[in-house]
C-alpha cells in the first residue's frame, strides 16, 4: 500500500496519495508519517497546516524516519512550521539524518560543524561529514572539502586532493568550485600550473553566475587581454 501511495504522489494524484498516507500514517508507517507530514506542509492533496506537518514529523522522527529528521532539522534551522529557530536541535536532527545516510543533512551538519553552529565548532568532524557527502555525488559537498584540502582545516593540506575535489565539483557544474579550480591552475597548485586552463574554468564559472569570476573575465575584456 504504501509503493500505491508513492506512485499515486509521484503522478501528482495527491487527493489519493494523501488519503492513502494518512491510513498508513495512522496505522503507525514512519515513511508514510514523513510523507504526510511533506503534503501538510506544501499543501498538496490538503490545505497548508503547519501544526499538523510537524505532529507527523516529529511522530515518524521517533521511529527515525531519515527525511522526517531531516525536514525536522530545516524547520528548527529556519524557524519555519510554527517552531521556533533552534540552531541546537537543528544540529541534533542533522546529525541523526546525517547518520541515517541523508547526503544533504551529511552536508548540512558538515557547514554547521565548519562554523560552530548549534554545536562545538570541529573542522576534523566537518570534513569526515563533507567526505560523506561526497561520496554520495553531493557537488558542493565536493567544493568545500577540497576548500579544507587547500587551506589545511581539519585534514592534512593536499593540494592534489584539493585538485581532485574542485575538478569532481566543478565538472559537475558548481560556479564555486569552477572558479576555485581555475586558482588552482592558475597558481599550480596540486597539478601543472596552466593559465589557458585557468582562464578556461574562470570563464564557465563566469557563464554560470560568479560574481568574482564575472568581475576578473570583465577586466580582462576591459585591458584588452583577452576578445571574448
């Protein structure tokens, strides 16, 4: 019943996927508790009922449904849903859906442990949660931890795995990490220092909305250095 209540969702039939995770819901389903908890909260299927969003997360929560966790988590974060903004149990539902193997609440533990958001600032704990991410293909997860790998923040310094992170990221269409690996080439670092390659990147992070990289292709057009 409850692969019936994802396919009803994903053809956008929510009048019967609500119905159907709400029986489920009831009957005590985590995956349908989260799941009716998302259509209370975007108002698919039912009107926007903040209260009864967070009653279903916080219940399929208890059973530790990963993306009850992890919505839980952005409530608290953003203060959304009626809650107030808690940067402590935001770190808390992060963490326990970072550790039921959610990419993006790897990544978001991740940014709050780099700055001490919600808990004890750790780069050491920072970078293993952003290596995990990374394995899981999460692009910016990739940029941050070649970020660490190039300034030495809770791993060794390596610029070669500082290359192999940004390239990940950067291929992957990342402006940010376009960018940072356009400085690695310029600067040879972690691979042979090649400023057409540097250009190359500095112009796709350009195309891709980088304000820096935007401002360094203009002054090269503006000094006549480069035609396009």
């Amino acid at each position: 019943m409850i692969q019936e209540a994802h396919n009803a969702y994903n053809q956008q039939d929510f009048a019967t996927a609500f119905v159907l995770y709400r029986e489920l819901a009831e009957a005590g389903n985590a995956d349908a508790q989260a799941s009716l908890g998302y259509m209370y909260q975007q108002g698919q299927g039912t009107d926007v009922d903040d209260a009864a969003a967070l009653k279903w997360y916080e219940k399929a929560a208890e059973q530790k449904q990963p993306y009850a966790l992890f919505n839980l988590a952005i409530l608290y974060a953003n203060g959304l849903g009626g809650v107030a903004h808690d940067q402590f149990k935001a770190h808390e539902y992060y963490l326990e859906a970072a550790i039921h193997e959610v990419p993006q609440a790897m990544y978001e533990t991740a940014m709050m442990l780099e700055r001490g958001l919600g808990c004890i600032q750790n780069y050491s704990e920072a970078a293993f949660w952003y290596e995990e991410a990374a394995k899981r293909g999460h692009r910016e997860a990739f940029n941050n931890l070649g970020v660490f790998y190039k300034e030495g923040h809770g791993v060794h310094q390596d610029f070669g795995r500082a290359y192999v992170c940004f390239s990940r990221a950067a291929e992957a269409g990342l402006a940010q990490a376009q960018f940072n690996l356009g400085l690695l080439y310029d600067q040879g670092l972690g691979v042979e220092e090649d400023h057409d390659k540097a250009l190359e990147w500095c112009r796709k992070a350009a195309y891709n909305g980088h304000e820096k990289a935007k401002e360094i292709i203009k002054g090269l057009q503006d000094e006549g250095k480069i035609v396009f």
